[in-house]
C-alpha cells in the first residue's frame, strides 16, 4: 500500500504539470465568462420580440390589430416604419428582426368575406443560435395577427357573444406524466428544464471520460519514451500495483477537472437558459417538478455518479491498453482514436435515438458499450428506472476489471515491452 | 561469490532472434563488460538479466536467485540503467532520489541515506531542487547513474552508461563506476566503445549478432589476439580473413 501510494503521489504531480492546468483553468473560465455574458446581454435586453411593421393600408381595422399587438401580454416590441418595405429590408444597422407588411386592401379584403392578406419576413443578420431563435418568433407574429383580426371579426358579428369564448371555447389544462407521477405543469416548461439538463450531463461526462483516457495512455506512453518504464519494472514493486496506481493518479485528476468542468459548464448554461438548468424559476414549479420526480435526490446523484465513475475508469483501462500500442507521444493520439469513436457513438446516438422504439441491434451495440450508460443514467434515474442504472453499473464494473486484469497481465509479461515490436513483426511475416 | 551466472541465454521475438544460446558469469566486486556494435544483442540481454524481458531458453541467475521463478527477489538485488533514459521532468533532482530510494526501502533514516549518498555522488549540488526538465543531458545521465547506486545494489546494470555525454561527463561517470567498484559494487556494463571497455571492465565478452564471439580480460584478449587495442580485437573476431 505504501509503494502504491508513493507511485500514485508521483503520477499526479507528473500530471498536474502548468501545460495542463492552464489550459483547462482557461478553458473553464472562459465557459464561465461566456455564460455570464449571454446572461448579462439577456438581463439588458429589451423585453419582447423586435417586430416591425409597415402598414400599407393605413385602415382602423389595421390600426387595431397593431394596437392589440402592441398589448403587453403579446410581448412584440413593434416599431412603425413609413418606408416602403424593400428599404426596410435593406437596412443593415439593424441585427435579425421580423418585419410585418399588411398591404393595401387589407380592411376591404376582411370586409367582403374574403381572407386578408399579411406578410410576414424573417431577416436574418446573423446566424446565431439565439438569432435564430428569436427570428423563429416570425411564425408567432402571423398567428397574433390573426388571432387579433378573428376575434375583431367575432366581435363585430356576434356582438352578444364573449369573443375570448367563441375564440377559446376549450380551458385546457396541461398536465405532465413522468413514469408513475403526474402533474398539472405547462409542458414547454417541463422541456425547457429537460433539454438543459440532458445537454449539460452528457457533455460534462464526454469531456470527462475523454479527457481521463488521454491522461492514462499519455502517461503510459511518455514512460515508455522516456525509458522510465523500463527503470520501475526492474524495481521492487508489483507491476499490478504499477498499473492501478497509474488508474487510480489519473481518475483523481481527472475527477478533480469534472468537477470544474462542471462549475463552469454550469455557469454557462445558467446563462444560456436564463437560470432554468440551475433550478426551476418559481415555487410552484419547483413543487411541480419534484412531484414528478425531476429534481434528482442525493441518493439519485450517487447512483449517477457510480455510472460515471464506472465509465470513466473503463475508459482508463481500455487507454491504459491504448497507450501500451502506442510508439510515441505524437502516435498516442491516434491510438486513442477507436476509444474516441466509440465513446461519440455511445454520446451522440442517445441524444437523438429514442431508444424505446429503436432496433433490437442499436439497442444491443448501445448496451455493450459500457459508457452509454453513464449517458443514460440521469435519465433513468429521474424515470425510476434503477435497476436499469444498477444493471448499467454492474456491467461496467465488469468490462473495467476484465481490461484491468488484461492490462495488469500485460504489465506482469514482456509483453509491454514488447508487443509493438510483436505487431511488427507479425506484420512483416505477412507482407515480407 | 558468484555474482551472475548466464547459461545458454537466448531470446527471440518471433522468428527475429537477437541473443543465440550465450553463457558467462560475473563474480561478485567485477566489473564485467558486454562490447558489440549496435544491434549485437547487449541490450536484450541485459533487459533480460533486469528482469524486463523473459528469456526464451536458457538460465540465469543473480547472486543464485533464479530469474525464472525468482524475478521478484531479484529486482531487489539488481539495480538497471537504460541506454539514453530520461527522469520525471516535473520532479526535482532531489524528489526523484527520494521517489526511486523509496521503492527499494521503508526506513526513513535508511531512505534519507540513500538519497544524500545519491545526491552527493551526482555532483548537481544545489541544481539538485531545480526541475528535471532544467537539467542538461549530462546532468541527467548523472542523476540516474546516482539513482541506479545509491540504494546500493549487489549488481549495477548499466546500459550504455556515457552513451550521448560530451568528454568531460564521460570521464566523470567513468570515474565514479571505478570508484564504486573498488568499494566491491558489482557492475554490469554494455558499450559499444572499446576504450571505454578497456578503462572501466576488470572483464568483457565480445558479443556480435547474438553470440559471445570471445570472454576474458581486456589484455589477456589483445594478447591472443596480437592486437594493440580492442578495436583490433574486435575486427579480427569478426574478420577474421
């Protein structure tokens, strides 16, 4: 234990070298930065969407659907032009708007029985993800119109009836059902918070597991190199009590940056959902959420991280295997590759597979794939489903000590020494 | 005492064999040199007596431990010096003797002698709190040689021991092996410089791809040889016409 220790203090202080922790300080500052300045920006911003409008007809029925669209419970910030709509269009000083025209004939059309027409332009400035969001806010634009121009039609025909009822005869009321709870929550609310937790997890666990794979193999392989593998072999230690220092130096250090990973991601989503990926924005809500088993318990969290914990020392002991290939530093990248590919693949097919109604053999490759689930872990916690995240945790523990034992085995024969040599060599027989 | 006994040692790696069935021994307090060009098999073979590499056939053993069925008492007998090795660029000088001391020892005041032996006889003084990474290729070949002694083994295995070093740290790493010797440290060196074999061995063995071509003392070689120097020796061994 004494030896183990003294060998797992030497790996870190090898790793936490100022080329590794400035980087990675930066990086999670920077995270940190951007988040409180999409959130700063949002904070400034004028309340409501920029629409503005170009009223061509000039009537009192256009007059009242702007009116009514300027309502505050619309959340359009308009803004009248008198230009003719092409030189609205041209101006560049402005960032993405929306621009409503309601031509002539507009009152007439209405007044005839017939259909009015309105168009609606979505200009784009930018391409940025809340550019682009905010110019989806055109298609709410056309359905306020006409809204507001139904229920002046309503009004003027049937002047004993209640516009707001003949319009909305229906008082619908949302309710959410997660596994077994069910609450009366709006549903978009619900996804909002969802989304930013699925996205804030999965990249956190991602950037987790990668960077722990490369910790492990570039420390294998820079040993290798330096020869000073070669010394701590002919010395008096176990060579498993070499490999598990080298998990256990690397796991450390690797935990040590999830978790300011984490803080900094977690500040930049806090910014970039405006405090929902935090926490739930009122009370009633929060209640809401946790009746339906949303706000994950401490017990939830250990079981979330076991997952990853399991997935990120698989990952070490597949590296470490990775890194015992590898000729050099430089090679140790793309010997980690395959590692990298499968670990993408456990990622990225959950965030948009529905692994309900996906095929028996995506489900199967998914499963034996020990990172997936600490991917899906979160999610199976917040459904109830534990014993999938136990079974999960099992399985991973079980690929772990299978490489470990294949690593350590390794470690115990030449073959560390000498398997490249081996590959070659092999290789050269088949194609002398 | 018999120090190391090597019996019909021989490795391969697939169909490539690098060391073909070789045998000599070395007795305790001798410096004993295996000299060859490169790709000679020194290096494999001194791999294998580090317990590194496993021999294929053959039989060695370390002050009468088997290398076969007792590797793990021998690494605590023997001492390994890699050809070009480097050290923990992010450690200190010091904090490397210290780290490497206490692989081999428990004791602290056992331990702190070791590394003030190993600190003195590397030579760096106070460059000794400084980063490895600071250090010069020859300071680094002293650190490890210091490293490779300090503990005190019953055999040295030194790979190439000056291989790399400008003249003035040659002479002095030769310096200090002498000197180690003569306080009955038991070395094992490779080279592939014949003057440097005939300063430093008390004994050698011409070793040539994979096999001990002749073993004895430097002079007693150059005599049955008629040769001036080990270089000729050398040549005449693998010319002979």
């Amino acid at each position: 234990m004494r030896k183990f220790l003294i060998l797992v203090g030497k790996e870190i202080r090898e790793l936490m070298t100022p080329q590794l922790i400035l980087p990675m300080l930066a990086v999670i500052a920077l995270f940190g930065l951007i988040g409180k300045i999409i959130w700063k920006q949002a904070q400034n911003a004028p309340s409501g969407d920029y629409l503005a409008v170009v009223d061509q007809d000039r009537s009192e029925l256009s007059k009242r659907v702007l009116a009514d669209l300027q309502d505050k419970k619309r959340g359009f910030r308009v803004s009248m032009m008198s230009a003719p709509p092409e030189e609205v269009l041209g101006r560049k000083e402005w960032g993405n708007f929306v621009l409503l025209v309601i031509p002539r004939g507009f009152e007439a059309a209405v007044e005839s029985g017939q259909k009015a027409r309105i168009q609606v332009y979505s200009v784009f400035r930018s391409l940025g993800a809340r550019s682009m969001l905010s110019a989806a806010h055109a298609e709410r634009a056309e359905r306020s119109v006409d809204e507001s121009l139904a229920r002046l039609v309503v009004e003027s025909a049937l002047p004993d009836l209640d516009a707001d009822f003949v319009m909305h005869p229906a008082d619908p009321e949302e309710y959410v059902a997660v596994g077994d709870a069910v609450q009366r929550v709006p549903i978009a609310q619900v996804l909002g918070f969802l989304q930013s937790q699925t996205f804030l997890f999965p990249v956190v666990i991602f950037l987790a597991i990668m960077f722990s794979a490369q910790l492990v193999s570039m420390s294998v392989v820079s040993e290798k190199e330096n020869k000073t593998l070669e010394i701590l072999l002919s010395s008096p230690i176990g060579r498993k009590t070499l490999v598990f220092a080298k998990l256990a130096a690397s796991a450390a250090v690797a935990f040590g940056f999830t978790a300011a990973y984490m803080a900094g991601m977690r500040s930049f989503m806090t910014g970039v959902t405006g405090g929902m990926a935090s926490s739930p924005q009122s009370e009633s809500l929060r209640a809401a959420f946790e009746g339906l088993g949303l706000v994950i318990s401490p017990w939830g969290y250990a079981m979330i991280g076991l997952s990853v914990l399991f997935a990120i020392l698989c990952a070490l002991s597949i590296a470490i295997l990775l890194g015992i290939l590898a000729e050099d530093v430089k090679t140790a990248h793309m010997a980690a590759t395959p590692l990298l590919l499968v670990l993408m693949l456990s990622y990225m097919l959950p965030l948009f597979v529905d692994l309900h109604s996906a095929s028996r053999g995506l489900k199967v490759l998914l499963a034996v794939i020990p990172f997936t689930h600490a991917f899906l872990a979160p999610q199976n916690v917040v459904l109830g489903r534990t014993a999938w995240v136990w079974g999960g945790i099992v399985y991973q523990a079980a690929v772990f000590f299978a490489f470990v034992a294949l690593a350590s085995r390794i470690f115990s024969k030449e073959l560390v020494m000498t398997i490249r040599l081996r590959l070659i060599l092999k290789r050269r027989d088949r194609n002398p | 005492m018999q120090a190391l006994s090597v019996e019909r040692l021989t490795k391969r790696f697939g169909e490539l064999e690098a060391v073909r069935g070789i045998s000599f021994e070395v007795q305790e307090g001798e410096v004993f040199a295996l000299v060859g060009p490169n790709g000679a098999g020194k290096s494999t073979t001194l791999k294998t007596i580090a317990t590194i590499l496993e021999p294929t056939d053959g039989r060695v053993t370390v002050f009468g431990l088997d290398l076969g069925t007792q590797a793990e008492q021998v690494r605590s007998v023997i001492s390994y010096l890699p050809e070009e090795a480097g050290a923990y660029r992010n450690l200190t000088g010091r904090d490397y003797l210290r780290f490497m001391a206490s692989l081999f020892m428990d004791r602290e005041e056992q331990l702190s002698a070791s590394v003030e032996y190993g600190a003195r006889l590397s030579g760096l003084g106070g460059r000794l709190e400084e980063k490895i990474r600071t250090y010069s290729k020859g300071m680094t070949r002293k650190l490890l040689l210091s490293r490779t002694v300090m503990t005190r083994p019953r055999l040295a295995i030194l790979d190439e021991p000056t291989s790399g070093l400008d003249v003035l740290n040659a002479f002095e790493v030769r310096r200090t092996i002498r000197s180690l010797a003569k306080e009955g440290m038991t070395f094992l060196i490779s080279s592939h410089n014949m003057l440097e074999v005939e300063f430093l061995s008390d004994r050698l063995a011409i070793i040539a791809d994979g096999r001990i071509l002749a073993c004895d003392t430097a002079s007693a070689l150059k005599e049955r040889f008629k040769a001036g120097n080990l270089e000729e020796v050398f040549v005449r061994l693998v010319e002979p016409s």
